[in-house]
C-alpha cells in the first residue's frame, strides 16, 4: 500500500524575472514502512520537498496524498489537525520548546488536539528512547542527542502515517548521529514506522531502502537499495 504519493509537484518562489523553480514536476511514492533518503546539492529543492510533503507550505500545482488524504484539499483547521496526526517531523536543531518538560514536549501534539495519550505507547516509547528518568528536565538541561531522542518521542506519539526527518543528525557527533540512525531505523522496522529524511550524508543515505536523488528541482534518480 502507497502511505504516500506524490503528484506532478511544483513550487515555485517569486515572480516573474525573479522567479526561482524550486521543484519542477516531482512524482514518486513510498510504501507504508518502506525507509526513504532524499539525497541532492545544496539548493536543489529537498527541503522545499519536505516542507511541501509535511503541510507545512503550499505546491503552486500537483498533489499530496498521505494515506489517501489529500492534504492541500483540506482547509487550514483541518490540514492542522491532520499534521499533528499523521505526520511527525524530525527536525536537525530538534524545535523543542523550551519551557516544557520532557515529557510535555513528547505529548504536546496530542494536547493540542486535545487527544488521549496512550500510557503505554507513551511509556514504550519513552523506553525505547532512554528518557526514562528525564522525563521532567527541560531541553537545556539534555545534551543534544538526548534532545533529539525528545523530538523523536514527539513525532512518533500520535503513531504518525508518516515521518520526515531533516537532516537529524546534522548537528550530532558521530556517535549521536549513529545511535539516532538506530533508533530511527528500529522504529521503522520494528514497528513498520514509514520514515523519509533528507541528509547530504551518504554514510546515512546508504542504510535506506531507496535513494531519491533531487537535482535542480527533479528527480534525477530513484533506486531501490535493499528490497
Ligand atoms: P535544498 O534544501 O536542496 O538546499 P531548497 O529547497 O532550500 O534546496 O531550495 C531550492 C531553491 O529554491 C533554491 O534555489 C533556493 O534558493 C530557492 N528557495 C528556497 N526557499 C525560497 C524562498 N522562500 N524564496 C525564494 N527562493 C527560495
Ligand atoms: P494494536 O493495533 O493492537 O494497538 P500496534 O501494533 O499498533 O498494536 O502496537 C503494539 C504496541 O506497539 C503498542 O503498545 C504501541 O505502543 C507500540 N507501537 C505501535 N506503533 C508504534 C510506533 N510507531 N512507535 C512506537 N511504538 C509503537
């Protein structure tokens, strides 16, 4: 089954002569727990992309359909509500907030929708992250691959259809960026978590399922790494 699909995208920045094509006519899709990369130069349109496949900005033309809704249809209450649901973003200098515990943080999402938290999604989750025993710090008292564990738990607590991750070990040592790598991929694949993230690193991009290579606002490539 498609979690998402991608239609003839397009974003464009600007107007006339300062008009900047962003993304030119992107289609792909992505399987319910399949692992994506999206790979490319600097300025080539992956953040675009992601802002456009997270609800976060508006396609001048094409669609965006995660799990069959399609999101630009919805009016702004609606694509709100669907975001906070349906999509958890990750992002690499984590946007936690910072007056709020641990543990407020992780469940915000569902406060704000005034939805139940499940204890014991809460709690596994919380498990599986190590933050335990954080649970009332604040962000500036956790060094930064714990707060990224904290905007991992945040993503995941509305058991998202989809999650977008921005560069999210870009501002970690490389021994963050590899247990973040872990706990990533152990969601994914222990609980069919279907994940995207955009990195420029090829040590990350090369544990992924498949590799969208984006190039002046198309896809240049779509290879499936691991079946
Ligand atoms: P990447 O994430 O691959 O570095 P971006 O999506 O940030 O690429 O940018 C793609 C192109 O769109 C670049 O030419 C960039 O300068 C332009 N761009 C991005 N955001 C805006 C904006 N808000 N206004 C105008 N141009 C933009
Ligand atoms: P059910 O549909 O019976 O609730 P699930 O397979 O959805 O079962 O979940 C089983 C357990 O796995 C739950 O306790 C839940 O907390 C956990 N779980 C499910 N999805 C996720 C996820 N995306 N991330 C972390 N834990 C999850």
């Amino acid at each position: 089954m498609n979690i998402l699909e991608v239609q003839n995208l397009s974003k464009v920045y600007g107007k006339d002569e300062m008009e900047v094509r962003a993304l030119d006519d992107v289609s792909f899709t992505v399987k319910k727990g399949e692992f994506v990369c999206i790979v490319g130069p600097s300025g080539s349109g992956k953040s675009t992309l992601l802002h456009l496949l997270g609800g976060v900005d508006v396609p001048t033309s094409g669609q965006v359909l995660i799990d069959q809704t399609d999101i630009y249809a919805l009016d702004e209450t609606q694509l709100a509500i669907f975001r906070r649901r349906q999509i958890g973003l990750i992002y690499q200098f984590y946007n936690l907030i910072p007056i709020l515990t641990v543990e407020e943080n992780i469940t915000l999402p569902m406060l704000l929708d005034e939805q139940k938290v499940d204890i014991a999604h809460l709690e596994r989750i919380i498990g599986i992250l190590g933050l335990s025993n954080r649970l009332t710090h604040l962000p500036n008292q956790l060094s930064g691959g714990q707060q990224q564990r904290v905007s991992i738990g945040r993503a995941l607590i509305s058991n998202p259809a989809i999650i977008l991750a921005d560069e999210p070990t870009g501002n970690l040592d490389s021994q963050n960026s590899e247990e973040i790598m872990s706990l990533l991929k152990l969601f994914n694949k222990k609980f069919n978590q279907t994940l995207i993230i955009i990195t420029h690193d090829e040590r990350i991009a090369l544990q992924a399922d498949r590799i969208i290579s984006i190039e002046d606002g198309k896809i240049a490539k779509n290879e499936v790494v691991r079946a």
